[in-house]
C-alpha cells in the first residue's frame, strides 16, 4: 500500500511517497516524517525556498530548508533511537529556530 503526501516548502510543492504492507502501517510511516508546511523565511520572510540534504559530518545526516533570498535556513536534524525520522529545530516556544546567515571567516 502507498501513500502521496504533498508539502509545501516556500512556493514548490514537494511530493513524498510512503509505502506499508497495511494502510496502517503506511499512515504510520508517514507521520514519521511529517513536518508542518515552511511557507515562508522566518528571517526575511520570502517564499524563495530551497530543501537540501548533506553531511556536515559522516556520522549524521541532515535536512536543510534555505532561503535562496537571505542564505537563513532552518535544520532538520535525526535523532540516533530512529535516524528515518527527521525534526525541525524549534525555539522554546515551538516556532521554527530559523538561523540568519553568517558568512564564514577564513
């Protein structure tokens, strides 16, 4: 069994395929790796958004959501107990912890 779910990152729209043996195990699967919507930069607030996917270190992987407008981005990061699943790093109040650009020094 498979299910299509679309996500909304700036002004593209993102499709992701989940897939279980039962319709509950696809549902399961999905609310693994659902994250609210990311309409905006939370810096600048431009809809100008880009997903990526690297590897700042071997060892752990990370999602990334940058605005191609300010360079601030918002990280998604894996924790080690389930490394499919990925959260958005959130302020103390549960809002997005987007972070504004910094140039690196040489």
């Amino acid at each position: 069994m498979q299910k299509i779910s679309k996500i909304k990152i700036g002004k593209e729209i993102h499709l992701f395929a989940f897939s279980g043996e039962t319709i509950w195990d696809t549902v399961r699967e999905e609310s693994k790796h659902m994250f609210d919507e990311i309409l905006k930069c939370g810096i600048c607030e431009s809809d100008n958004l880009d997903l990526r996917a690297y590897y700042p270190q071997e060892e752990y992987k990370y999602l990334k959501v940058v605005c191609r407008d300010c360079k601030a981005s918002l990280t998604f990061g894996s924790p080690k107990k389930d490394p499919s699943v990925y959260y958005p790093r959130r302020n103390e109040d549960s809002s997005f912890k987007c972070e504004a650009y910094k140039e690196k020094a040489e």
